[in-house]
C-alpha cells in the first residue's frame, strides 16, 4: 500500500471511496512483491501496479466489483497457459490478490497510518485475507506499543500482534496462519502483514564523487543516505543532493556513536569509499564487529584491499569477519565513471539481498524471480 498511500489517504480525507487491491503472496517469477497495490478510485481513475502491467485489467474489474457490493474479495492468477494468457499474467508466476472497500468508515485508522508513515514512524496492518466469513477483511493495526482495531477474537489479535511486531522489526511483509481460534499451529485463517517500517539506511563514507553518485542511487532505491567525512571543507550539503544529510565527523567515531544510540540494524548498508587507511582502518574495524548490518563494502584498487586486509589483521579482525567485506566493492561490471561504479554497487547489494548470482539472465534457465 505504501506506494499508493498518498493517492489513497487523499480520497480517504474527502470521504471518497476507492477499492485497494494489494498483492499478498507471490510464487515464482511473480513481477512484483508483497505489499505492491493498485487503487480504483471514486471516478473510476486507476493509480498504482499489482503486476506490472499483466493482470490490471482483471483486478480492475474486481476493484469494479468490490466497490459495488462492498464485501472484500482474494483471488489468485495462476501459471497456466489458459489462465495466464487469458488475464495476461504470462511471466508464468503465481501472484494472490486481496481487494477490499475503503473509506472513512470501513477504514477508520488510514488517516493514522498515512501520517505514520510521512513520519517514518513504524506501524504494521494486519488483514484477514483468508478464513470464516465473519473475521474477512478484518485489521488489526500494530504499533510498537499498542494496537487498534481487531479481529473480534482476543486470542487471535494476540497471535497477531506479536507476529506483526517481529515482522515490523524486519521491515518485512508476509502471511501468517493461524486456527481459527488464533491457534498458533493452527490452519484456517491467514492474515497479511504489512510493515511500514522506517526506511534502510544507507551509510556512505567519504565525500568523494563516487560517493555523490552512490547517494543518489541509494535514495533513488528508497533508503535514507547519509554522508560522512571528517573534512568539513569536501562534507556539505550542495555537494551531495541526493543524500538525506551529510555529516562531518571521524567516520568511525560517527557510526560507533549510531550503533550505540541503536540506529544501525540488519537493513543498514554501509558503503566505505574513502581508500584512505587513516579513516578506513578504524571505520571498518567497527563496522565488521557489529553484530548485524545488511551490507559492508569498501572500495579500492587490488592493492589497497591486500593492504587494508593487512592492517584489518594485525589489530585483530578475524577471517571470518572479513568474509563480511565486499572488497573491492561491487560487481564486474566494467564500470568506469561515478554513476556506472554507483550502479555496480548497488548491484551488488541487489544480489546480495536476494541472493541472486550477478549473472546475465540471457545465460541461466529457470525462474527470473525466485519466491
């Protein structure tokens, strides 16, 4: 929801109605992720993608349905020819659908969400998506220290709200089931959780060129980008537009201070881009021994990383956490200028995340999307 939430939240406060369909579970090479949505709106516009193009047409009619009888509805495209050609969906993925009614009055906490998430506060939505007819379309919605709405059952809001705060805290979306009752190994019910957790941060260090190209990149694939450097004269703001702030500080004494006041966690990237042993060496130091971040890259030329290796030995660092560099950063792209460097680190991270191989999709067989 969160990439139509400002379409969506503007109708909401007119006391519009609009029918929000919103991709709950994916399966093999399924075009988008959980969470992605389309809106039919009051006048019949359409805004957002649930598949890039390939089941608009049939989750608008359901959107068309929704908002004529007002009772939610899950549907699911499958992987055969006939049902694949015949909506469309011919990636041969599997993608669920859950589309519902909203307004003021079936959707009393969207105003609350919306601001949440202008806010970058964390909330979590929780939607029966699945189960008896009487909990259907039912929310609970999770923040870090109280909920609102319900399903009905204590037990099951139970069951949710701890399972949507782990979820919220992993800055993930996904399904959960439940018995009917809230039981835990249960089946019968399944809910959707959506977590709008603040965004991943992007830590970029040294106020080189490259790093200015890797801010924007970074912003552009939605973290919050910092840039540091302790050189006031080469840290400031008109030379890096695309990141969030810049800062001027000893780099390593910057993120020690940030993981100490618990604003790195696993979704954190950290792109060292200084090549400068006085400020890589204690900045990587710090980085490696944090117990859990997303990404660590640093870059330099062959030399520089045998040597910086060196260095990251004798003051302790073990192999095994430096088996958590990427050194030297990014992946063989033959990338020569800022933005082809910048776009090979993030490439990098991409694959990393995902687990894919950084391989040309034109030489592997199988699946483009794997889950």
């Amino acid at each position: 929801m969160r990439d139509v939430l400002g379409k969506l939240d503007e109708w909401w406060a007119k006391g519009e109605t609009a029918a929000l369909a919103t991709v709950v579970g994916t399966y093999s090479s399924a075009p988008r992720q959980a969470g992605a949505s389309m809106l039919i709106g009051p006048d019949g516009e359409a805004v957002g993608s649930v598949s890039g193009g390939c089941v608009e047409g049939a989750v608008y009619e359901l959107g068309q349905e929704v908002l004529a009888e007002g009772r939610p509805l899950f549907q699911r495209y499958g992987v055969s020819d006939e049902d694949a050609f015949t909506v469309g969906l011919t990636c041969g993925g599997i993608i669920d659908i859950f589309v519902e009614k909203v307004n003021s009055e079936t959707y009393a906490e969207l105003g609350r969400i919306a601001e949440a998430v202008r806010g970058e506060s964390p909330v979590a939505v929780a939607t029966v998506i699945a189960g008896p007819h009487e909990r259907l379309g039912k929310r609970l919605i999770v923040w870090p220290d109280h909920t609102e709405g319900g399903t009905g059952s204590t037990r099951i809001d139970d069951a949710i709200r701890d399972d949507a705060r782990g979820l919220l805290d992993a800055g993930r979306n996904g399904q959960v089931t439940y018995g009917v009752d809230g039981q835990r190994r249960g089946e019968g019910l399944t809910v959707f959780v959506e977590s709008f957790a603040p965004p991943p941060r992007m830590i970029v260090f040294g106020a080189i060129d490259f790093a200015a190209a890797v801010a924007r990149i970074g912003n552009f694939l939605g973290f919050r980008v910092t840039v540091c450097d302790a050189r006031p004269v080469f840290a400031t703001a008109s030379r890096f537009p695309g990141a969030n702030e810049v800062v001027v500080e000893w780099p390593h004494r910057y993120l020690q201070a940030e993981a100490e006041a618990g604003r790195i966690d696993k979704r954190t990237a950290l792109c060292v881009l200084t090549h400068d042993p006085k400020f890589d060496v204690p900045l990587l130091e710090v980085a490696l021994r944090l117990p859990e971040v997303a990404y660590i890259g640093a870059m330099g030329s062959r030399r520089t990383h045998e040597d910086r290796e060196q260095r990251l030995r004798e003051i302790g660092i073990t192999d095994a956490e430096l088996a958590r560099m990427s050194s030297p950063i990014g992946l063989d792209l033959g990338a020569r200028t800022p933005e082809e460097t910048a776009v090979s680190i993030a490439a990098e991270m991409i694959a990393q995340h995902w687990g894919g191989a950084g391989l040309r999709l034109a030489e592997r067989d199988g699946p483009i999307h794997v889950g």
